[in-house]
C-alpha cells in the first residue's frame, strides 16, 4: 500500500482534506500530513475541522513517499509563500510520483512551475493562473494527466477524484 504525504495549512477546504484522506485509508493506504511544525493542529475554513500536523515540512523527504496530496481552501495559497514546500512539490512532479490536488491545490504546482505543457482543472477562480502556467485547463470534474497528475475543482468532485487518484494508487 502507499505512503500518502499531505501538506496541510490553516484555511483548508474541510471536506477536500476529509473526505479524500478518509478514501484513501479506507482503501489501506497511509496519510501522513504534513505543516509548517510537528505536533501542531491545523484548522478548516468551514467547519473548523482540526487536523493534526505528523510531520514539519523541514523533516519531511519526498523519497519516504509513494505520493503527494494537496487539498484546496486557503491552504495550498499559504504554503507557496514558503520555498520549502513548493521544493517539496516540485520533488514528487520531478520524480513522476503520483500528485492529487483538487480545488486551489494547483497553486503550489504553479507556484514549483510544474503544469507547463499538463492536462490539468482548478478552481474557476485560479483556471487563468493556471493558463499562464502553461496547463491546458479543462472544466470538467476530473483531469488525470499522464497517469501521474489527477486535478479536481470542487468539493462536489470528490468522488471522481477519489476515484481517479485510488485508481492510480492500484498500480
């Protein structure tokens, strides 16, 4: 089974952490979450979801990890603000590991210049970012590209992008 990094801020989008995480679980795999320091909780935007922090992003290697998940809300936007977890990013795109990131969570592979040329959705509101970004953006519920990237909009999407990502993690 897989080894699953999350990276996790305030102001996530509750369910797009939730709902896929507990997906992934269910289906055997390990979600490790990982923040700005260890031991520390993390708060949704909506429903104040408190999520613990297992790992800082200064002790975290992407080489411990099978993939890489990225929920959206305000998260995703707080992280690339810090070289360390775009670095982080950028190691699972370079590595062509598994990459999941719905809603906003596109704005850290921008932010590591990694949709250049890449099939990819978001959030209507970052799809021109995303564009100046090289993606060819699609609006539709569920984009996988290359068998490594699977993108999704909204919370509305999770069960095509638990789908698609569980999909992937088969292999």
């Amino acid at each position: 089974m897989a080894k699953i990094a999350t990276v996790l801020g305030d102001m996530f989008e509750d369910s797009e952490y939730m709902k896929p995480a507990a997906a992934y679980k269910e289906a055997g795999h390990e979600v490790e979450v990982i923040g700005a320091e260890a031991g520390t909780e993390v708060t949704g935007m909506k429903e104040n979801t408190k999520v613990g922090i297992d790992k800082a992003i200064a002790d975290a290697k992407s080489s411990d990890y099978d993939a890489l998940f990225i929920p959206g809300g305000f998260s995703p936007d707080i992280l690339r603000a810090d070289d360390r977890f775009v670095k982080f990013v950028k190691e699972f795109m370079d590595a062509k590991k598994p990459v999941f990131a719905i809603c906003h969570g596109p704005q850290l592979l921008i932010t590591a210049k990694e949709l250049e040329g890449r099939d990819a959705t978001g959030y209507t509101s970052i799809r021109v970012d995303m564009e100046y970004a090289g993606a060819k953006y699609a609006d539709k519920e569920v984009v996988v590209c290359q068998n490594q990237l699977v993108t999704s909009r909204t919370p509305d999407d999770i069960p095509a992008f638990n789908r698609e990502s569980l999909k992937i993690l088969e292999k």
